[in-house]
C-alpha cells in the first residue's frame, strides 16, 4: 500500500464539476433541482 500524501496537500476533489463543499446553502440554490445526486452526496458526506 501507497503511503497517504502529507497533510499540507489538500485531498483529491470528490466531484470535479461541483464547487467545493465550503458553501453547502448556496450549492443547494444553485443545483436544487440540477443535480439531484450531487447535493445528496454533500449531505451524505
């Protein structure tokens, strides 16, 4: 097994196209109806 990457790099993005998870509302706004399934994953997370 691979060694994990050091804690000063920031971890691999989940979902490449979905803005990062530090506004979760306003991702809601803007997806709320467009992604179903990536507003859940954020929720599930």
């Amino acid at each position: 097994m691979t060694s994990p990457p050091p804690a000063s790099s920031p971890p691999p993005p989940v979902a490449p196209d979905m803005p990062p998870p530090a506004t979760p509302a306003l991702l809601i706004s803007s997806t709320n109806g467009h992604s179903d399934g990536a507003v859940s994953r954020y929720f599930v997370v």
